[in-house]
C-alpha cells in the first residue's frame, strides 16, 4: 500500500489522454479496430460483438460501461458464462497494445511538456495506463531509474509486467456470478488510499484522465470532501483538460461525484483549470 506523508508536495494523476497526446494509439477505438480485436469477432465471441454493434452505433466506446451494461442484459440468463470470453478479450487487449509503436511518442506533444514543467522534484506519480509510454518520457526529461521506481505507481498494472487491471467499479449492479468483471477481483489488485495520497499533496495534477464512472469509486470520496469548507486550507488542484469538450465532460464527472455540489467544490477549493491542448 502506498503511503502518503505529511510533507507530500506533489500528485500527479496520469490517464489515457496523456498516451493519446503522445500520438499512441490506446484508445477503445483503437482496440475495436484492431485485428485482435476483429479475431475475437471471427470466433464469435459474443461479448466482442456487442461492444462492436455498439461502437459502430456511437462511432465511440466506453468499454467499461458497456461491461456492465452486458452483464445486466444477461440477469435473466443466469446460466450463461461470460467469463471465458472476458478473458479472452483481456487477452486481445493485452496483444494489442504490445504493438504499441514507443518510438513513435510526439517528444513535442502537449503531454511531454506537462511532465517535463511538473516532475521536476519528488512527487508520486500515479499512472492509470497500462504502457510503458510515462516510464520512458521520465528517463527522456532527465529523472533518475531509482527516482522513477521510487515514484510512479502504475495503479492498473503494466502490460511491461503482464499484470494489467482491467474492468468495472465494485459499485456496478451486475450478475452475482460476473463478480470476476470487477476491477477489485483481480489477483493484481492492490487498494491504496488515494484519498488521503490526494489530500496530503499540497499541489495535485491531474492530466488525461476523464475521471469517468467507472473511476468514481477511486475519486468520489475526495471530490465530496472538497466540498466542506474545512478543506479551503489544502493544496491547489491542478485539472489539465484538452479542449471546451473535455472541459465539459470534465465538469459534468466532477458535478456528479460532489452531488450536484460542483459550485461549494469550486468555492472551497483552490483549483486552476488548464487547457492542455493550446
């Protein structure tokens, strides 16, 4: 378990949208285009098709919601075992995203620029993807293999250790039996207070993470806390967003998580809100 000391200066939250500002393909989308993913559609895997039937309606996915959704859908249908086809789209995923192209990374994107003006003294960096792209940025910017192991914590596992965490919030009303959907199941799970690691921090950044449903259980807790005036004396929030859509999806994740309190969040807390992509 991580532990958060009372001198923490420094949290920074890294998700999907910083591996995307480097040019790398590790979107849902990506994933459903690819061929391992079309090889799951060939073998007629069943959860494969209705994530498919429901990107080709959207032209967008969230898996994670999706996940859920398929295991509701199937409450009539106790029977059915979903569990080997689960696996093998984790499987899928997992091949997938080792052809990502590292070498490809944009060293002047919007992302290495961020790391590069953040890291700059001790800090705890909490990855949420699963490649090795933040890793690499680090040794790029000049931080020391000792100071990279002693700061990041890759919070759903790495594809470079073949321990990726892949699936939904404990919260999710699913089938009793698609308990192994749950992100907490995972043999690799390892729960940590990011609540208090976020609270101890005196400033905390966060960049490409859409802290969307299926994270709320990760967040909620210190997005409702910041509620309350005895927070006003506690670090500055740092929220990086690419563009007026994400500012807004942004928003709508934070006003749900506080309750429809976003107006007594942003009041109490001392919070800069960045747009990543200019």
């Amino acid at each position: 378990m991580y532990q958060a000391s009372s001198d923490l200066k420094k949290v920074v939250i890294i998700g999907n949208g910083f591996d995307l500002s480097l040019g790398l393909k590790t979107s849902y989308g990506d994933f459903i285009k690819s061929t391992q993913f079309q090889q799951l559609l060939d073998n007629k895997n069943s959860i494969a098709e209705k994530l498919h039937q429901r990107y080709n309606e959207a032209n967008w996915i969230d898996i994670e919601n999706q996940l859920k959704k398929i295991s509701v859908s199937l409450k009539k249908d106790e029977d059915k075992d979903i569990k080997p086809e689960f696996t093998l789209l984790c499987d899928a995923l997992m091949s997938y995203l080792g052809t990502i192209d590292y070498p490809q990374i944009n060293m002047s994107s919007n992302a290495v620029k961020f790391l590069e003006h953040v890291v700059i003294d001790e800090c705890i960096i909490l990855d949420y993807n699963y490649t090795s792209a933040t890793e690499i940025i680090l040794k790029k910017i000049g931080i020391t293999n000792g100071e990279i192991s002693s700061w990041l914590k890759k919070v759903h596992g790495s594809l470079a250790a073949k321990n990726i965490i892949f699936g939904i919030e404990d919260s999710a009303k699913i089938r009793k039996r698609d308990v192994f959907l749950k992100k907490s199941s995972n043999n690799f799970y390892n729960a940590f207070a990011l609540e208090k690691l976020m609270n101890a921090s005196r400033d905390l950044h966060i960049f490409g993470h859409s802290l969307g449903e299926s994270d709320h259980s990760y967040f909620k807790s210190f997005f409702v806390e910041r509620t309350k005036r005895t927070n006003l004396a506690k670090g500055t929030i740092y929220l990086h967003h690419f563009g007026s859509n994400a500012l807004d999806s942004l928003n709508s994740e934070i006003d749900q998580m506080t309750g429809n309190k976003m107006n007594l969040f942003k009041r109490y807390s001392p919070i800069e809100l960045i747009d990543s992509s200019k």
